[in-house]
C-alpha cells in the first residue's frame, strides 16, 4: 500500500466539509461522509493509477488524478510520485476546478 499525504489544503477541506454535513444533517450524515472519504483515501493508497486523469488533462494539470467518494458530491485530487500519493484537495463537484488547480504543482 502506497502512502498517502494530505497537504494542509487537503485536511482543511475534510475538516470543513465533515463540519459542513454535521451543520445539514447532524452527525451520522457527518460521520457517513467521514467513513466514506477515508474510504477513497484508502483505495488510492492501494490502487493509485486506477483514479482518473480526466480533471488534470482538462485543467492542464500533467498528472493529477482523481477519486470520488462514494455517495457524496465530491472527491480527492491527487498526484503519485514515486513513493507516496500526494493529496492536493478535496472538492465539491460544483465547484471551479480551472481556477483551484490553475497553479497546483506536484511536490
């Protein structure tokens, strides 16, 4: 299993988007999401080429990838190097992705 690094903005938009769904839902909806985002941080540390490349290549980003979480709007952009996955972001579907990563970089 390949290991997998959350930059500051990655941990801060799990922080806030667990918040968020506590806010809507209350905590089960809140802990659900938690589960299910630590859930895809675990498939990419398995599996990491299996996320897709599709936001990278449309944002002109070389290399980023992509991974849901399963059941909720949104999901990890990441990078692999060569000895761990580098986890740029975690972001909503509606949101604007050209602008986000216009200046994210692999570490």
């Amino acid at each position: 299993m390949t290991t997998t690094q959350l930059r500051p903005l990655a941990e801060n938009d799990l922080i806030e988007r667990t918040r968020s769904y506590r806010s809507a839902g209350g905590d089960e909806l809140a802990a659900r999401f938690f589960d299910a985002a630590i859930a895809a941080l675990d498939a990419i540390g398995r599996m990491p080429l299996a996320g897709s490349p599709r936001v990278g290549e449309l944002c002109e980003v070389p290399g980023l990838r992509f991974r849901r979480v399963v059941g909720f709007p949104c999901g990890w952009y990441y990078f692999v190097a060569a000895d761990h996955v580098d986890v740029v972001r975690l972001l909503a579907d509606a949101q604007d992705l050209p602008a986000i990563f216009a200046e994210v970089e692999p570490e």
